[in-house]
C-alpha cells in the first residue's frame, strides 16, 4: 500500500500549494502542562502542579494547521462564540495564512477542551462548551459562505466534532455545491448514522465511530471488512478510511480493494488529533491529483509523524521526506535551500512547542572544535538550526585559498550530524537576516566572538531569547588545521630537496 517511496517522494516533491475548503466545528485545544507527586488531602484525588501552558487549534482548526503546515491554500467556515477564545481562534487561523470565513454566535461559547498533561500523559480534561445546533441568522450565513468557498476549493472537508455546526442544511448545501462543481466532499464524521452523509466521496471514522454506526465488533478483520461494507452502503461512498490509532488505518474502496495499513510512527506518544491529520493529508493529495493509493500511503506516514508528538500536532514536507527516504536520503532531507521552506519548518516547530536553536559558521574542514560546538548548542533546546555560509562568502571572510570544501560537501557532512536538524545555506557576510527570519529562542556562538559583537543578538534578545557563548576547545580551528597540513607537507618537500642535494 505504502508504493515506492520514489513515486511518493515524487509526488511530494511536486505537491504545489493544492487548495482545500474546511467546514466545521472550530475548538481552541489548551494543554496545562505539570507534575503529579501527591493526593490531596481534601479528597482521594492527585494534586496537579501547573507549569506552563499553550493553545492550539483543534476540531477543524487542526485540520487547517495540518495543511497549512504542508503549503496547502486553505479556506475555513466555522462559527466561533463573541468571546476572548473565539478572537484567540480567528487571530490563530489567520496567523496560518488560512482565508477563513468566521460567523460569531452570540448565544453560544467558543468551545474549548483543557487537557492537563503530566510528562507525555493526560490526566485530566476539561470540556468548555455548550452543544446546540446553529440556526437563524447564523446558520443563514454559513449557508451564503459555502458556494465561495467551493468554487474556491479543489476539495471539500466537513470537519463534524458534534458541537453543531455541521446540521443537516450545512451538508446538503456543501454536497449540492461541491457535486455542481465535480469535487469531492470527505467528512470526518460524529453522527451515529451514516446515511446522513449520503453524498460524500470519503469517510474517516475511527474505530470507535465505526462500530458505533455499523453495529459492528472491530476486533479483527473480519469486524473490519463486515463494518465498512455497511457504512459503504448506507453512505453510498467511494471509499471509507478507519483510524485505527496505533494500530494504523484500514480502508476499502468500492471496488472492494482493502487493506490495514500499519502506522509509520517510529515511537507513539498521543493520538490526539491523528484523525484530522489523516483527512487533511488526504484531502491535500486528492486536491493535488494523487490517486487514492497514494494518497492515503502520505497520508498515513503523515499521521505516523504526529502520533510521535504530543497533543494536537502537524507534520511538514520535511518530516514526512525523512519518513520516506532511506537513511541515505535523511541526511539531504536536512538541507533546507529554501526559505518558506525553512518558515514552514519553523511554523511547525513553534506550534509542537519546541525550542529553536541557531548557530552558523563556515564549516570549510569538520573538527572536534565543531563537533563540541554543535552538540552544546543542541543541548540547549530541541531542534538546532545551522546557518553555513556559501562558497562566495566563504572567500570574501577567509580569502581566496577557501573553502577547502564546497557549500554542497559541507552541508552533506553537518546534515549527517545527530546532533543537527536543519542546514541552511545564505549568501550574504553574515547570518542577519536569516536570524531575523528564524527568530531563535537561542542563539549560539562560540566564546572568543565576545568581545566582537554577536550578530543577530539585538534581534534574539529583543524577541525574548537568549544568547549563548560556548566555550571552545583550545587548538581546534579550521586554520589552525590548514597550517598543519602545510606545515607537514611543507617538511616532507624540505626532506625529499635534502635527500636529493646528497
């Protein structure tokens, strides 16, 4: 099912910036991260010590980040309540660059679910919510949003979290634009009956939501084959895809081609939000041409990528390359030349709460000095960021005799470090406007540039990082490297003249 991975690179490869329409349930996801180390003596219950705190899009929000986070040109409607959380989700949207169509309703709250999370494990959650169906003046006009936004569409999602948005007018009115304009409509479904989808192309329920429509045990294949061939019917669909958490994805067409796929995740941490990674990246191929096979193969290692991370997640171009290609390939993966490319990166970092660290140099011969550099400057946060200068500029600080090594050499060798996750090239005499780019949390250097003036550091510490000076080992220079050379080679010439004079 997966295919070659030559074919799906390829495809990836020349993915473009497909566009996708999304109506559904907008959320906001807050994660309370803490620790647990003791029961209260008020009641049998854990005492939960709050650290820190972030939100994220969820329901539809996150099928918006997912593709977002691909390139993808998105276009949302969802209603939000006229409250703090609902501003919070519209800002977030349009912070993704998503063309998002917002309708406010005043009688409800945005919806938002608390997760308190210990380390990698939730302990508790906490819904925000009031569920009633939209109607009156709001539910008019999300109906006068949805033809613009199919027309502007290749492909349609209703994202259905049951918090409702998704009425039976919303999805006929979707359904009867979408088959007027020959696109196809994948839903993520809540609804226990699945005829009300009739119309759709696609469907992606759980496990859970399966069994609970078909009536049916999926605890096997068997379970698997007899559930979708209900849900097929009663749904008239032309596939049906079923997460089935870390045991992978089943699907069936209905051509009667079926298979269960295993998860690509190298380690699982949380399957929060697999589901909309599954229907976004499903959505992003078929809007890109993919067949459904392939499709669904970049799909489910997309997912793979974000069960490995914690909450609501996305997986990027990058991930999903270093997923498909062999080891060999990883080390290339690294090496970022273009700078939305490097955005989209950085996007997704920010958004799975991780700390960027960056630090640049030449890199012309690799020595210990480098590598206790690097491995110092990983250690400060969670992905490292390498800026290397290009040949030309290599020239202009170090003369004309370098690099030893050219640009492509040199990157090859740092993407090959564990200790590295990302090799950007620049061309100017310093990293500046890279740095301005990236925005680091930290920034790294090596000691003996104290006294000559860190660049980037006004940047850095005026948007809230911090600047590191790392001590480096006494001796270990890329020079000091070249003199030895010479200074050997040097010797061996003065011995073979004296040799020769006797």
């Amino acid at each position: 099912m997966r295919g070659e991975p030559a074919r799906l690179i390829e495809r990836l490869a020349s993915l473009g910036s497909p566009r996708v329409g999304i109506v559904g349930d907008l959320i906001l996801d807050r994660y309370v991260g803490g620790e647990v180390h003791r029961i209260s003596p008020e009641a049998p219950i854990q005492v939960f010590e709050e650290r820190e705190e972030e939100d994220r899009l969820g329901g539809a929000g996150n099928v918006v980040a997912n593709l977002a986070a691909m390139g993808a040109r998105v276009r949302c409607l969802g209603v939000v309540g006229r409250d703090d959380l609902g501003r919070s989700v519209l800002e977030r949207l349009r912070g993704l660059g998503a063309h998002a169509r917002v309708v406010v309703d005043r009688s409800r709250p945005t919806p938002r679910k608390t997760r308190y999370v210990a380390g990698v494990q939730q302990v508790l959650r906490a819904d925000r919510e009031r569920v009633v169906p939209i109607r009156g003046a709001v539910l008019r006009s999300v109906l006068r949003a949805i033809p613009p936004l199919v027309r502007a569409s290749d492909v349609l999602v209703l994202s259905d979290y049951g918090k409702g948005v998704c009425v039976d007018a919303v999805f006929r009115a979707l359904v009867a634009a979408a088959r007027r304009s020959g696109k196809w409509v994948l839903v993520d479904p809540k609804e226990r009956d699945f005829a009300r989808y009739r119309g759709a192309q696609l469907i992606t329920p759980n496990r859970a939501e399966a069994e609970r429509a078909s009536g049916v045990s999926l605890g096997g294949r068997p379970g698997l084959d007899e559930a979708a061939r209900r849900l097929m019917r009663r749904a008239d669909l032309e596939a049906i895809v079923i997460t089935l958490g870390k045991d992978g994805v089943y699907y069936r067409t209905r051509g009667g081609a079926s298979k269960i796929v295993p998860t690509q995740a190298r380690q699982v941490f949380d399957v929060t939000g697999a589901g909309d990674t599954m229907i976004a990246h499903l959505a992003l191929h078929l809007a890109a041409g993919a067949p459904l096979d392939d499709a669904l193969a970049l799909a489910n290692v997309a997912a793979g990528v974000v069960v490995g991370k914690l909450g609501a997640a996305s997986a990027t171009r990058e991930e999903i390359l270093a997923h498909l290609a062999p080891s060999p390939a990883d080390t290339e993966a690294k090496i970022v030349r273009d700078r939305s490319a490097l955005d989209r990166l950085a996007a997704a970092w920010r958004r799975d709460g991780k700390r960027i660290v960056f630090t640049n140099g030449c890199f012309d011969l690799l020595h210990s000095g480098h590598l206790a550099l690097l491995r110092a400057a990983r250690r400060r946060g969670d992905v490292l960021v390498v800026g290397v200068n290009d040949d030309a500029s290599v020239r202009r600080l170090k003369g004309a005799g370098r690099p030893i090594n050219p640009l492509e050499e040199r990157m090859a060798v740092l993407g090959g470090l564990a200790a590295v996750d990302a090799v950007v090239p620049f061309r100017e005499g310093t990293p500046e406007s890279l740095i301005r780019r990236l925005t680091p949390h930290v920034l790294v250097k090596g000691a003996d540039w104290a006294d000559r003036g860190v660049v980037g550091r006004a940047w850095v510490e005026a948007h809230g990082g911090t600047v590191v000076l790392e001590d480096l080992k006494r001796g270990r220079s890329t020079s000091e490297t070249i003199r030895r050379i010479l200074a050997r080679e040097n010797g061996r010439r003065a011995g073979r003249t004296s040799r020769r004079g006797r």
